[in-house]
C-alpha cells in the first residue's frame, strides 16, 4: 500500500485525503494547527468541482449549507447609500438562481470534507514539516514535534506560504506575484441585523464588505485595501510583482488593518472593536504563486502552494478541489513504485486549467468579478476523466 503525506487540513488537503482513502492509500495530514481552522470568507464551488463534491458524497448537503443573499448595497465612505441591487453581488455574482454554483462558508466545507475524510485518515495537529530528505525508495521526512517517519510521496497543500514548497523549492519570493493588495477576514456579531443582505462601504483604495451567517446571527467582515509603493516585475503596475508583505505578526496585521479600515466612518468603530477580540482574524496579501513545476521527486504541491490564483479569480476553492481529485486518480494508478509518473500527469492534466484560471484575476484585477463568459470558460476548462 502506498504512503503519502499531506501537509495541510485545509479545502485542497482534506479533500486529497478523502479521495486517496477512497483509493485505498494509506494517508497522514499533518496540520499546524491544533484543529481545523474556523473562519474565513464564503467561498465558491463551480464547474468541475461540483462533480468532485459529488464523488466525494457531500454535494447535497453542500447545497444545503450555502449561503443565502437576497442582495447588495453600497455606501460610500460615510454610510450613505450610493445604490441596491438584488440582481447580483459583487463577491458571488448573479442572484436569483439560473446557475448550479454554490457558495458556502469555508469552514463548513473543510468540515463536510473531513467527515468524509476522518475514519482511515491519521491526522497529526499542532505540527509540521520541518524538513524533507528523499531518495528513490522514499521521502524522509522530520517534523517540529513528531519522529521522523518516510513516506512514498509528500503533498503540500499548505496555502500561499507553503513550507513543503519551501522546502522542496527555496524561498517563496521566487513563487508570488503580488497583486498590489490585501485582505482581512474576521467574525463579528450581526449588531447591523441583516438578513440575508451585503453591505458594501467604500472610499478610494480601501472597502470593506459585511454579510451575514448562521441564520444571520454572525456577521463575516472582509476588508481590502491597496499597498503603495510595490510594482510589477517590470517595475510598471504592481499586477504581477514578487514583494509580497510579509508580516505574519496578527497585532501588528491588525494595526495595519484598523489604519486603513480608519479612513472610512460610518459603522467603523465598531467593527474594529469587534476585530479587536474576534477569535479567527485572518489577514494576508493578495498574490499569486506561479512555477515553472510543481514537483520535485517524490514533492508535490497543491492548490494555493502550488498555484495560488487569488481571491480575485473567485476560482480558488474550485482549483483546490478540482486538483485534489486529478492528483489521486494519479498517485492510484501507480502501479511499479514510482511515483514520478503519476505526479508528472497530475500536472500535465491541471497545467492548463489553472493558468487559465489566474488569468480570471490579472484581466479583472480592480473591476469585480470576472465577466460570465470568462468564468464559464474557466470553471469547465478541465474533464475529471
């Protein structure tokens, strides 16, 4: 029986390790967190990965969990109202049905994913990989806390500041493209009593976007805003550079995110109190990771470790879960030991699909959502099969 390692109980992870278990593979995550991660904005399932729900077995009640919105209002940096739509919302798209996407909270689709992939699964919380040492037989792999063990094949699916694809690579800053932005997430009480509304406020290059859950009894606050001073590679636009901010350091992350949050009025006082002890703060740039390849040996890379589309794409979980099912259909069909082949077809099937899909933000970059026709093209750009 073959042995991968998982880095990662995020979408891309815990949904690999559902469908390798599926596959009969003998899988370990390892996630350095003490549990899985709350929080996070509602993400979007579309295209092919609404097949990849449906393998897995959790589409129905997927569907059951999404979230509801009846529309949108946006408020200028004083609260007063510039126009209401229920035709669409800017972080979803049209309203009204009339598509097969699902939006859900991010951290309802990691759980609907590990109850699938619990039992059969060992999961390692509270630590990570610290380094990788492979050879023909294997990957040795050490880790912060646990005994080196070897596995067949290391997966990182741990997000945008993958430590495997620093391990297995070098330094991430030969990886992100910085899109000239940042973002924060957190939970608030819903003190505004919206229901099923979204209530956008904004005033030149910061916006922030409250929308209710949990039966409109919480509030997800997301917050954007534009970094100064960086630029592209070409040194012209700051659409495709490689300095990425980056302070992981939450208070200071906070400061940072009350500043910019601090020029617009309104309800901002109190929604920065409530980031003051919100217990999920999440906050990091806007980028993009692109790389000449995503394995190295018996090292593969997932989802936003290996190719990050941003949060402009509104493409990101879908990549995730599209890859996952690509990467154990592969790893399954090896069959003499050598996993250089399936990992090599892994990304020659998923290649296409997601630049495909990180072209979505760089042509939309600043102008909302990517227009129906190219995001139709984008979430049906690869077959499961």
């Amino acid at each position: 029986m073959q042995t991968v390692l998982v880095s990662g109980a995020g979408v891309a992870g815990v949904a690999l390790a559902a469908q390798l278990r599926r596959h009969g593979v003998a899988v370990t995550v390892v996630e350095r967190a003490p549990g899985l991660r709350p929080g996070g904005h509602a993400v979007d399932v579309r295209g092919v990965a609404l097949d990849v729900l449906d393998r897995i077995g959790v589409l129905a009640e997927a569907r059951r969990m999404r979230t509801r919105t009846r529309g949108m209002t946006m408020l200028d940096g004083d609260g007063e109202e510039l126009w209401s739509t229920t035709e669409f919302a800017l972080s979803s798209g049209p309203l009204g049905g009339g598509t097969d996407d699902v939006e859900l909270l991010r951290e309802d689709l990691v759980r609907l994913l590990y109850g699938r992939a619990r039992d059969g699964v060992e999961y390692v919380f509270g630590d990570r990989v610290t380094a990788l040492d492979q050879d023909d037989a294997a990957v040795h792999v050490t880790f912060e806390r646990a005994a080196p063990r070897s596995f067949d094949v290391v997966v990182g699916a741990d997000g945008l500041h993958s430590g495997v694809r620093r391990l297995a690579f070098g330094a991430e800053e030969e990886f992100l493209s910085f899109l000239g932005a940042q973002v924060a997430v957190y939970t608030a009480e819903n003190f505004l009593g919206l229901e099923d509304w979204q209530v956008w406020c904004g005033e030149d290059d910061t916006t922030f976007c409250l929308y209710p859950v949990r039966g409109n009894s919480e509030l997800r606050v997301t917050v954007g805003f534009a970094v100064p001073g960086t630029s592209g590679r070409d040194g012209t636009d700051g659409t495709s550079g490689t300095t990425v901010p980056g302070d992981r350091d939450t208070a200071r992350q906070k400061a940072l995110v009350a500043e910019r949050m601090g020029r617009l009025r309104w309800e901002t006082p109190a929604l920065l109190r409530a980031m003051d002890v919100a217990p999920d703060f999440y906050c990091d740039a806007m980028a993009q990771v692109h790389m000449d390849r995503w394995s190295c040996g018996r090292v593969t890379l997932l989802g936003d470790a290996g190719y990050c589309p941003s949060p402009l794409s509104g493409q990101g979980t879908s990549l995730a879960l599209a890859g996952a099912h690509v990467l154990a259909d592969e790893i399954a069909a090896v069959d003499d030991g050598d996993p250089a082949r399936a990992l090599a077809s892994y990304e020659e099937r998923m290649r296409p699909f997601a630049e495909i899909n990180q072209a979505l933000a760089t042509a939309h970059s600043g102008r909302g959502m990517p227009d129906g026709s190219a995001m139709d093209e984008a979430k049906n750009a690869l077959s499961l099969d």
